[in-house]
C-alpha cells in the first residue's frame, strides 16, 4: 500500500463518515500539526527495557515541547530510575487550595521484533488514514493527545482554577515501578485521567461511534504456585502418594470452582448499559438478571458459558503452567503448578490463596503468592458526579450523543496504583477505533487518525470542566 500523508481536508472527511450527521469539531491547526508530528517522534524511540532503552529520550522529547508552550523549566522534573525515568510537568493553578488534577499515561512500550512486523514497528508510518508502530495505540499516541491538548488550552489563554499536572510512567509494561513512585509522590490529587485506559469502539458495518467506555476499576492481578513434594522413589515401586497425582487433585478441584459472583456501583452499572446494546436477546437478558441479583444461577450459566463476560462475574482464578518429576523412571519429588488470578475489587490476595487452599483440599500441596511487586489491590473508584458529568459532556461534543458504558478492566494500569493511595483514577481515552483494528502488544499496531481532532476536542472540554474556569 502506498503511504497517504493526512492532510487537514482528508482528517475532516473522515471525520464527517465517522460521526455521521454529527457536525466535526473545529479545526485545531497547531495542536493537529504536532499530534501527528510528535507521536511519530516518539514512536520512533525504541522505548523497551533493558539495554538501549530509550524511554527518557521519551520524556525529553516531551519536556522540549512543554517548554516550547509556555511551561517554565522549573515546572519540569524528569526522574531517572533504572534504565528508565518518569516525567512530571506542572501547570499551577490559580487556587493553590485545590487538589491537583493528574493526566496519566505511560511513555514504554512492549518489545516488538522487526523481522516480526510487515512494518519497522519503530519507524513511524502514516497510511491509509492509520498511524502505524509500536506505541500507536498503547499508549503514546494518546499521551501526545492529552499533551497538545493540554497545550492547546494553554494557547487559547485558559488559566486553570485547579493545578494540571501531566504524569507519565516509564515501566507500565514491566515492573511498574515508577508508577508507584508517582503515585506516591502525587496521592494528594483530587482526580487522575489515565488516558491509558478504556476508549470508544467504531461500528465494524459503518465505521460510526457505537459506544465510548471510561473505567473505574480494575481487577487485581496475582499469581500462586502450588508445590507438592515427597520422597519419590522408583518408579517400579509405585506408592500412595505421588507429587503430580497429588498437585491433579488440587488442580481439578480448582479448575472446577466459581468464586462468589460479585457486583459493585461500576460493573452494574456496566451490565445494565451494555444490555442495551447487546443484539443478543438471551445474553443481553442474562446481563439484566444478573445486574438485578447476582445470585440468579440462570443468568450466571449464560455468562459464565461466554469468555468476554465470566471474568466480568467476580474473581476468577485459572492453572496457567505446570510442571513435574525429573526422570521418566523415577517417582516425582516435586510438581509446581502456577494458578493465575484476577481479583475482584475489595478481596486480599491473603484472603483469595486461603479459599484456594481450602478449595483444593490436599494437605501436602503448599501454596505461595509469587506476584512480587508488580500488582497491588485497589478498590474501584467512586461514580463521582462531577467526572461522569464532565465526561459525557466531552464525548458529546466530540463524537455526538453515543452511549457511554462504565467498565471494570481485568487487566492492570497505572491507575491501581493512584486508587491504592486513596487518589480516584479513571481510564478515560479519548480516542476511538474497531474491534478489528485493536492490535496493542500485538503485531503491525496501529490507531486511526480520525481521532486527532475530535480528541482535542474531548480534552479541551475536560480539562476546563474539571481543571475549574
């Protein structure tokens, strides 16, 4: 395919097919210019960990633009850690009694293999309408967004009541490291965006805005091993207690079991409004039932049956590796499995390896939380009145009346870590994209640039509603 540059006329047209009858945003010349221009910057370095890890060139990039805008240099603090760093720019607001609204995201990406990709994942491409490379959509497109858009206000001469601050991680893909320092560092916020997190989905049929998703909470991420050792012995001499029969045992029983079905304000309000658009009529009848009693084992079957909705019932908690024994003639001495979970809101993992424990019902099999320090509980945050509000305000103008459905993630992201220090955090990209364009952590990723003007839109309007006028 050959490369079509985006120009303003193309960016219009296609934003004129997407929305429909709905009137485009107006036209942001500079910031438009730069979205494009700074993300193809920034997707061109190779940000991974480990050895030539270019995540602090990110930040430096980005420090060269904020300064280029109006941000003084003392307002700019970017904090090696490791091979990487993290950036936090500062906007004060005029009422330095307010908490500081945070802008979350992450400047590392996922390792890509070249040889992998039909395009250089960190040569930056722009075709058919689509930025192309590692980071287009996870997540330093979106950074660069909420950035110029940031910029952008700044440039209209908006004087935020509340403090702006811009906070951007350097290991969200790995360690997750410097996110707990900038959560710590910035647990006096009122409120974070992470613009990491939750997005729109365009209609597969039209190319048209079908529904946008903010999210409020997530699960906790947490793995176990389960180890039973013994004695062995040859294996001519077979004896009643074997490490892998034993470690089958405990593996079955698990794999069995359903955790109590859960609900919280965040996930019901979830059911009830995707029922709505789900063209299912038993499905969208079994996220109603269950919405109304969690209990109600008939709409439990129907979920549980369907992989995109059981993780969304409670915890849940699955064998993912196995190993054991050390000659094929010989009694095993040790078997290890690894149980991975996906915590529901408001459970410890002390708690959740306890119910395994007692679930699995053997008593030579030991179980230990091998997690490290990467995933951290968090409860979900609150339905605040003045985010939901603002939110819908800010989609509307961008991409017209469309449903807008709170979600809870099984996944991890740099919110857990604000919501474990008491901070509410909530996903809330502004971009928009098809099913079948959502190739993040995968190969040949990619983001339509429909979304530019319109995201600026959805920032400029979200900022002044919760920044203050």
């Amino acid at each position: 395919m050959r490369h079509i540059p985006l120009t303003a006329a193309s960016l219009a047209a296609a934003m004129l097919a997407a929305t429909g009858a709905q009137a485009a945003p107006k036209a942001y010349p500079e910031a438009e210019k730069q979205v494009l221009e700074i993300s193809k910057q920034a997707i061109a370095l190779r940000s991974v960990e480990g050895e030539g890890n270019k995540t602090g060139d990110v930040a430096e990039l980005f420090r060269k633009e904020l300064l280029a805008n109006g941000w003084n240099a003392g307002d700019i603090e970017i904090v090696p850690h490791k091979d990487t760093a993290y950036l936090i720019a500062t906007w004060p607001g005029s009422d330095p009694s307010l908490k500081p609204l945070v802008v979350s995201a992450h400047m590392d990406v996922v390792e890509a293999k070249p040889a992998d990709w039909e395009r250089d994942p960190f040569t930056p491409v722009v075709e058919n309408g689509y930025l192309y490379g590692r980071g287009a959509s996870d997540t330093k497109f979106e950074a660069v967004l909420a950035m110029e858009s940031m910029i952008e206000l700044r440039r209209q001469g908006f004087r935020p009541k509340r403090t702006l601050v811009i906070a951007y991680s350097g290991d969200e893909e790995t360690s997750m490291a410097t996110s707990k320092l900038i959560a710590e560092r910035l647990k006096n916020a009122d409120l974070v965006l992470n613009v990491d997190g939750a997005s729109g989905t365009l209609s597969e049929k039209t190319g048209k805005p079908s529904f946008w998703s903010w999210q409020g909470a997530e699960k906790t991420y947490v793995d176990y091993q389960i180890e039973v050792t013994n004695a062995g012995g040859h294996s001519s001499a077979p004896r009643t207690e074997n490490a892998i029969v034993q470690l089958s045992e405990a593996l079955e029983r698990i794999g069995h079991y359903h955790f109590q079905p859960e609900l919280n304000d965040i996930t019901r309000a979830y059911w009830v409004e995707a029922a709505k658009l789900e063209p299912d009529a038993a499905l969208a009848g079994a996220m109603r039932a269950f919405a109304a009693d969690p209990n109600d084992e008939a709409a439990l079957k129907v979920l549980r049956a369907n992989p995109s909705m059981v993780g969304r019932t409670g915890t849940t908690c699955v064998p993912t590796m196995i190993a054991g024994g050390h000659a094929q003639n010989a009694l095993p001495q040790r078997a290890t499995a690894n149980i991975n979970c996906r915590i529901f809101p408001g459970h410890t993992r002390e708690e959740i390896m306890a119910e395994l424990q007692k679930v699995a019902n053997v008593p030579a099999a030991k179980f230990s939380d091998v997690t490290g320090d990467a995933s951290t509980m968090s409860p979900a945050s609150p339905m605040r009145p003045d985010f939901v509000a603002a939110t819908r305000k800010a989609v509307t103008a961008a991409w017209g009346p469309i449903p807008i459905i709170p979600s809870q993630a099984s996944g991890a992201s740099d919110s857990m870590w604000y919501r474990a220090v008491g901070v509410p955090s909530y996903g809330a990209s502004a971009s928009m994209m098809k099913d079948s364009d959502e190739f993040a952590h995968g190969l040949n990723e990619r983001l339509p640039l429909l979304n530019v003007r319109p995201g600026i839109t959805y920032y400029l309007s979200l900022y002044r509603d919760l920044a203050g006028k």
